[in-house]
C-alpha cells in the first residue's frame, strides 16, 4: 500500500478516490507535516534571522511537494484515481500575509535559503485578516478582510512565549511556526510568525476593515499595514513593529544561549537581516535585551551593530519610515530612551553632520538612518537602485562608511515561477537541456535552439496552451472570458502612481480611437491589469477606477470589444499570479525611472518567456544588459534625467498635457461615455491631477511609449522571430535565481556554513 494510501486510510476508512478534495487536501497537509518533522535540524553554530512584516508565500501544497522531491508521485497516484492535484490546492487559502514585492521577495529567499542548506529562519507575525481582499463594485475597489486562516493549515503551534512590554500593557504571545522546505535538501527551516491570543476578530463587523485601532490587545495582529492615515492607526503600527522585533530578539538570545553562546559572543551565533525599515526597531530592543542581561550599553551597541545588516527597497520619501518620538514616547518610552541614546551617540561621532541624524530637527526618528549607523551593512536591490542610494539619496551616509554599501539584485525562485506555475516550460526545457537546470538555474544551454524551427513552434505551443490555462480560470475565478488567440499584455503589481498604470490606460485610449479610425489590429489584443491600492490612497483608487469603467465602455462598443479587451483582475495574488505570468507575451515595466527599486515580476515574465517592455529602472537595467537590445523594448526618459528633473522642479505637467497627441486622451476621461458610467468625483480628480500635477511624470514618456507599443505589436504578427527572442529571454534569465541572490548574501554579508553550492553565475 502506498503513502498516500495508507494516510486516507487512517483518516477516513476508504479509498482515495472515494475522498473529497477537501479530505484529501487535509491528508496530503499531514503527510508533508510528517515528513517535515522526519528531517534533521540544522546543526550550525551561527543561523540567520530574516526579519520581515511581509511573508507572501503563496499556496504551499503544491510547493512543497515539489520542494519535497514527491509532487510526481503524489500527482500520478491522485490521478490515477480520477482526482487532480490542482482541484486539490482549491481548498487551500493563500496566505494573506504580504502586500507587494517586498513580502514576495522574503518569500522567495526563504526557499532559496532553505535550498541552498543554510541554517535561516524568518520572523514575522501571524495577521489574522492578513492585506485585505480586493472587491470590485460599481468599479470601484473596496477593501474587505481576508480571514485565511482554517481550522487545519500550514500553521504549527509552538510552545514558546514571550513577555513583550509597552508603556500601556505587557503582552505574552504566541508562536506560529510554518515549515520551510528546500529544493532536494534535507533539512528544513521555518517561518516564526509571532502573534497574540487576546486577537480574535470578534469584534469586527462583517465585511468590513473598521475597528477600534486603539484595543491594541484584540486588534493587535488583526491586519498588515492598517490604515496610518490618523493617529491611532500610526500607534497601531509601532505596536506591531516593536511586538514583532521583540519577539524575535528573545527567540535569537534564547537559541544563541541554547547553542553555546554568552551573550558578548551574541554575533558569531546570529545575524540578523531587516526587510527594509519595519524590522528596524530590533535594534534598540537588541540593545536593550542584552543591557538588561548585564552588559554594558557601548558593548551592547558593538554587538548588535556587528550582527545587524539593512535592506533598502525603495527611495520614495513616503515609504521610509521616521516615527515622531512623541509616538514612541507613548508606546515604548524604554525604546525611545534608547534611540535618544543612539541618536547622541552617534552625533558625539559626527557633529554637525546634520543629514545622518537619527533624530532630526523636527523630532522624528529615521529608522533607515539608525539602522545605518548601527548595523554593518546596507545594501539596494538592484545595481541602479543601490548606484542611486550611494550618489543620492544615502549619499551623506556613503560618504561615512562607503564600506558598509552593497548591492544585492533580486531573484525569484524557480521553483514556484517556473516548476510550479508553468510545469509545461519546465518539462520542455527538461527534454531540451537535461533537468540539471532545476537545480543549477543555468538555462544557458538553450541559446544552441535559438535557430531551431521545431522548437521555437514547441515553446509557441507551451504559450497557446498557458493563455487556454488562464482563460479557465478567469472563467472561472470571476466570470470573464479572454480570447486564447490574442496577444496577452500584462502589468501585474501594486497600484501606485509610480508604476504608471494611469500610462498603460492612456494607450488604451489611444488604441480605442485607433480602432474607432478602423485600424483595426492584426492580432487582437488582451491587456490585463492585476494589483491592490491601498485603500487611503486616494489617486491610486481613481486609476483603477478609471480602468475599469474604460474597459467597460470597450466592451459595450461592438465596434472595437472583437480587437481590444482590458481586463482588471480582481484582488491579485499569488495564486493569480501563477496563471497569468506564464501566459504572457508581454510584460509592462513602465515605472518612472529611478522610482522602482528592481521589481521581480520582470524576472518572473523573462523566465516563463515574455518580451519585457520597459524604461530603464531598477532591474530592467539588468534583464536589457543580458537580453541585449533586440530582445527588449526599452524606451523614456531614464533615471539620471528624471533625478534631475525633481532637483530642478523641471517638470511642469500641462507642457505636456497640450500636447496634439496627448490632451485627447488625457481628455477622454472626462468624455460624456465615461462620465456616463464612470464616478465624476473620482475622473474629475484623476484629470485634474493628471493635467496639472502629475508628480509621477506619466505624461513625460507618453508619446514615446505609444510608439513603442505600436512596434511591439506589430514586431508579434513575425511569429517566428518573436518565438526566438523568448527563448533568448529565457535562456538569460538563470542570473535572476534568488538562489544565485542568496548564495551572494551569504558570500558578502552572512557568512554562514552553506551546504550546497551549485551556482553558475
Ligand atoms: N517594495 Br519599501 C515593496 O513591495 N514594499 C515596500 O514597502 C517597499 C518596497 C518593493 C519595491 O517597490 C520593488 O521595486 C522591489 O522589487 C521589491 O520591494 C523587492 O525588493
């Protein structure tokens, strides 16, 4: 009798194929947690801690199957038994604990942690309602909460507790741990997600994100990033913030003293890595942990400052958080004593040097800057990205300690991006190069096919049937239906003004009264849209809003609706994510350049074989270098330019807005048919933020971004040649592994034991 077998035995006395999906799901849960348990701890003397208020780690079964080594066999006895695996992770929610890139990013370097056998947990907090779902109504967003968490999950209880103290209360908590398992390795690692008993949802009304943010004791994990737009809501975050990191500073000492340490040895037996500024408070909390064990408070600086390391993922002033130290004051007065002390410190080092303050002239505390001084490295997540950091917005910093700066490019795994999400690319590249790829992301060998007519059919076969793959689900997942012979043109991220979702609906604008003029494309075209705003942000709601009354006037024009769809796909997530990249023939990159820090999307539509059309930003700079030009769509101003343009205030928005090409569309929409469907509020706004303000400069590359599209479409209608230049993109995307990632950190910033090595580049 097999494994699985004997399982669905146990829990339910019949055969498998006489179990529901939902039975069998709960089966497969307890044989992986078995398994999980089965394999040896790490024995190391040193272990990393990656802290990080986002894990976005997507639906696990399937995952970890594969990371398991045992998806095929499970796979083929289900279906052997008329059931599929897939219908299976139906019955799995996706965990809602993570927003955007940042928490995708953790989520990826945990795999490739764990794969590459270095001894590495993540800590992090359990929230109940996670991000929140996105609903859409009257084409608007509306935000409502995501309760993912079930009966039986991924989530482990663990024994330990932990006494957390603010001015106002001490809290114990709880621990939640989710096993990590890596790619053909043995031996696992695990998420610590901390949270609080008193937290049960209870006290929220149906449907809604309203509640009383000052009951930190039942509201304290209930959701990631709660609206800050007033003051309860910022005390809230500082709540989660110094509940997360103080958990986690205890769970490092008391491990570090499990394995041997004592205490003034603290940085040979830990290190600890900050996701961005969230986790920064750990800092003074370290501090503070190790003062009150005895040590001296300039010893227990030096400690921390040699076991500490920072991540900056973006220059947007707005995202890098400085807490008012009245804020402080009235939530960790003990914290706050120690960031003044930090803070003198450090100006005693540096006097007058005004621009690396911690605690600047207004008294907020810049959790960046602290996280600077006293850890021992910083790094960007892409070479432009970090190159900007040195020369401008950290340039004070650099000046100081030039040794501390890094860069680390972002990588994806391929695990999920391409063994999970697209097994069809997977299996053809097995046959193609040998499966060694799985484990060493060298795709290197399938340039020698980039002249082969049978495979350059082969891969446009695999695309025809991953477009057939997402328009089921669509289908199925809200009711549209797209067009499988069409070309999928896809931006797929947050929605931030940034970004220039509000460019992509002016093309479309464009391309409406272009098919309204009866020219009408070769090819019909599918453009999808995919990503939360955060529901305070106002403008962010409007784009949307925007694009889905735009893509209902398409489609009640019979004129245009059989050449043009637009799609917004409602609250994107991993899960969604795993249909759509793979079915893409284009990838949107379009941010305003300097403002995207790497994105790892690109990375992900570069691999499962999607011709990227960006400016130049973040790691696009990268996937152009490896590509080369003819196998890229690059096009804008780029970021030296636009840096300049803030320094100087030399943008002026209706310059361009009067332009002949231009005012029509921004115009449109404001037209009677949009106006018709559409919130006046919300399009009047939106035109007039476009025309006047528009401070994220979308209408600076406008012009240039509809020809390119323009040559890009008609570049497509050549089938073989576009064929082609996927494999090229596929063949150079290994560099992108966040395994490679990874095995960088640990060789610049880590050093940790590592048990496996197999990196090509
Ligand atoms: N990013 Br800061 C987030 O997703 N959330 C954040 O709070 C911050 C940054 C993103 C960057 O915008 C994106 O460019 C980058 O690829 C990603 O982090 C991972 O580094």
């Amino acid at each position: 009798m097999s494994r699985l077998e004997n399982y669905v035995l146990k829990a339910y006395n019949k055969p498998i194929r006489e179990c529901s999906d939902a039975e069998l799901y709960r089966v497969l849960l307890d044989l992986v947690k078995d398994l999980g348990d089965g394999l040896p701890k790490h024995t190391t003397k040193k272990k990393l801690y990656y802290f990080s208020a986002e894990f976005l780690i997507g639906k696990l079964l399937s995952n970890n199957l594969l990371n398991l080594g045992i998806y095929d066999e499970v796979n083929n006895e289900l279906i052997a038994n008329g059931k599929s695996l897939l219908d299976i992770e139906e019955a799995e929610n996706e965990p809602s604990l993570g927003n955007g890139g940042l928490g995708r990013l953790a989520a990826c370097f945990m795999d490739s942690i764990t794969t590459l056998g270095i001894n590495g947990d993540g800590i992090g907090l359990n929230y109940h309602f996670g991000l929140f779902q996105q609903v859409f109504k009257h084409n608007n967003q509306l935000a409502v909460p995501d309760p993912w968490i079930t009966e039986e999950s991924w989530l482990n209880r663990n024994e330990r507790r932990y006494q957390v103290k603010f001015k106002d209360y001490t809290f114990t908590s709880t621990l939640y741990d989710i096993d990590v398992f890596g790619y053909h390795h043995d031996k696992r690692n695990r998420l610590r997600l901390f949270d609080l008993e008193s937290v049960t949802g209870d006290i929220i009304e149906e449907g809604t994100i309203h509640f009383d943010k000052s009951n930190i004791e039942e509201n304290l994990t209930l959701f990631l990033y709660p609206d800050d737009s007033d003051h309860a809501g910022n005390l809230l975050r500082i709540y989660q913030q110094y509940f997360m990191v103080s958990n986690g500073a205890q769970l490092i000492i008391d491990e570090a003293l499990d394995r041997g340490s004592n205490l003034r040895d603290l940085a040979d037996y830990a290190v600890i890595q900050i996701n961005d500024t969230h986790p920064a408070l750990v800092i003074p909390e370290m501090v503070r942990l190790l003062t009150e064990r005895g040590l001296s408070f300039d010893e227990s600086v030096e400690i921390v400052r040699n076991m500490t390391a920072f991540t900056n993922h973006t220059i947007l002033s707005e995202a890098l958080e400085k807490w008012p130290m009245s804020d402080l004051d009235e939530v960790i007065p003990e914290i706050a004593k120690i960031i003044r002390r930090l803070d003198e410190k450090m100006k005693a080092e540096f006097p007058g040097n005004h621009a690396v303050a911690i605690i600047d002239g207004h008294g907020r505390a810049h959790m960046a800057h602290m996280a600077i001084h006293y850890g021992f490295s910083i790094n960007g997540v892409a070479r432009l990205h970090s190159d900007i950091l040195k020369d401008t917005e950290l340039r004070h910093f650099y000046d100081i300690y030039p040794d501390k700066f890094n860069n680390k490019t972002n990588g994806i795994t391929f695990r999920r991006w391409i063994m999970d999400a697209n097994p069809e690319l997977a299996d053809t590249l097995d046959s193609l190069i040998s499966p060694e790829w799985r484990d060493t992301a060298d795709l290197k060998p399938l340039l020698e096919y980039k002249d082969d007519k049978a495979v350059i059919t082969k891969l446009r076969a695999v695309k025809f049937n991953n477009k057939l793959r997402l328009k089921k689900h669509l289908k199925t997942s809200q009711g549209v239906d797209i067009n499988e012979h069409s070309i999928i043109d896809i931006q797929i991220k947050r929605i931030h003004e940034y970004k220039r979702q509000q460019m992509l609906a002016l093309y479309i604008i464009h391309k409406y009264f272009d098919i309204k003029n009866g020219n009408v494309p070769k090819t019909p075209i599918t453009i999808l849209f995919g990503g939360k705003a955060a529901n305070a942000y106002t403008i962010a709601r409007d784009i949307i809003h925007m694009i889905l009354t735009l893509s209902q006037i398409i489609d009640n024009d019979p004129e245009v609706s059989p050449h043009l769809k637009v799609v917004f796909v409602e609250n994107y997530n991993v899960t969604h994510a795993q249909y759509l990249i793979p079915a893409a023939d284009i990838s949107e990159q379009i941010s305003l350049a300097s403002k995207e820090a790497s994105g790892t999307g690109n990375m992900k539509f570069m691999l499962n074989g999607a011709l990227t059309l960006c400016t130049m930003d973040g790691a696009n700079v990268e996937i152009a270098e490896r590509v080369g030009q003819e196998n890229i769509y690059t096009f804008g101003r780029d970021s030296q330019d636009i840096v300049n343009l803030y320094a100087t205030n030399g943008y002026n928005a209706p310059d361009y807005y009067y332009r002949d090409r231009i005012k029509p569309l921004v115009d449109f929409i404001l037209s009677p048919g949009m106006l018709y469907l559409g919130d006046e509020e919300r399009l009047r706004r939106l035109h007039h933020d476009i025309s006047t303000k528009d401070y994220f400069m979308a209408l600076i590359d406008l012009e240039e971004f509809i020809d390119v599209k323009e040559k890009m479409y008609a570049d497509y209608e050549d089938h073989d040649n576009w064929s082609r230049r996927t494999l090229i993109n596929i063949a150079n995307a290994g560099y992108f592994s966040s395994d490679r990632t990874i095995n960088d950190y640990n060789r610049d910033i880590w050093h940790l034991e590592q048990e496996h090595q197999d990196i090509k580049e």
